[in-house]
C-alpha cells in the first residue's frame, strides 16, 4: 500500500473525525473508504460505457452536432 500526503482544511480534518468515530473506523480507512466509492461511482472502465449512448435518442445526431457547433459561432 502506498502512502500519500493531503493537505485539509480544519474544519474538513474535524468533520473526518467526528465520522470516522461514528463509524468505529481510523481516519485513514475512512478515506480509503472515500476514494473506492469515489472511484467506483466515477471510474470510466472502457469505451463501452458510451457504445450506445444515442441508441434510444430520437435525435438525430448530426442535428445535434449542428446545434452544439452553433454556439461556438
């Protein structure tokens, strides 16, 4: 496991505490925690997440190119 350093605010590092109490855990598992879930709800995984992403659009989509390609005019 690799260690890394971060800077919070006090009033963060607080709020850490109080909950890393409330859940019996240490600040750096409860941070560790945050991240997986993080990383979890954001990863991106491959190119599949998007095959598909228009398929139950009913927009057409170089109409929508169009329209997005507008507003750098």
């Amino acid at each position: 496991m690799t260690r890394i350093a971060i800077d919070l605010s006090d009033e963060d590092l607080r709020q850490w505490d109080n909950l890393a109490a409330i859940r019996l855990l240490s600040r750096a598992g409860l941070i560790r925690q945050a991240l997986s879930g993080y990383l979890a709800d954001n990863c991106t995984g491959s190119n599949n997440n998007a095959f598909g992403l228009w398929a139950k659009s009913n927009t057409d989509g170089i109409f929508f190119e169009s329209q997005i390609r507008q507003e750098w005019k």
